[in-house]
C-alpha cells in the first residue's frame, strides 16, 4: 500500500503538469480547414505555403501560394515575416510534410496555423484551380 501511494504522489504531478502542456498546446496548435470553407471563406491575409519540392510546385500549386520546401522552412521562417498571429495554410501533397512544418512554425512562435484538409492530392482531386 505503501509503494502505491509512493506512486501516485510521484506520477501524479507528473501527469498534471502534462495535461496543462497539451491543453495549453491546444490553444496555440494547428486546426484543420476544409478546401470549402478555404475556398468560400478564406481566413483574412492568409499566408498559403506550399512545403512540397521546387519539381512538385512547378508542377502545379494552390494559386498564390509561397514555396518553402518543409525542410528548409526552420532556417527560412523569417521569410514569413514577423506577424506570429497572421493565418498560415500549410499543405504539401498528403500531409506528412505539411504536419512536420507544422511543428516548425509553432516553435517559431506562429499561433494560426492552418492545414488544408486533403492537400495538394485533395486538391486537385476536387478539381480547384492550380497555378
């Protein structure tokens, strides 16, 4: 009984202190948004970035979009501007890349963080526009 208690008063703060990371994270992390709701209402002076390759961009990309390849995007950032709380829509072509820069840009200090549902495949399955 005794070693249990032992526990819980170690492992308990421990798993407190966790949950206030991850809820505080949650405020700060990254939302979906759909290509409907991106194309019918886009978020206000939207940064769109495209974290796929250069080869893949000039195959074809979201109309306005900005090229950053995800991993060049920690030494880059600045190229964002200093605006932390202006919307990036991230996406590359199924997620994975767009989900890394993610992480990058919210240890940069970035708090609206997008990622375009479906990605550049959705995309262009929906049969949008590409530059």
């Amino acid at each position: 009984m005794k070693s249990v208690i032992l526990f819980l008063l170690f492992f308990a703060p421990i798993a407190l202190v966790a949950c206030d990371q991850e809820q505080a994270g949650a405020k700060v992390g990254v939302q979906d948004i759909s290509r409907d709701e991106f194309v019918s209402n886009p978020p206000r002076d939207a940064i769109i970035l495209d974290v796929r390759t250069q080869k893949e961009f000039d195959a074809g990309h979201i109309p306005q979009a900005i090229l950053i390849p995800y991993d060049e995007l920690s030494s880059r950032v600045s190229e964002l501007g200093s605006e932390t709380d202006r919307p990036i829509v991230v996406y590359c072509k199924s997620g994975r890349r767009a989900g890394i820069a993610s992480t990058t840009l919210t240890e940069a200090g970035f708090t609206r963080i997008l990622h375009l549902e479906g990605d550049m495949d959705g995309w262009r399955e929906s049969g949008l526009p590409i530059d």
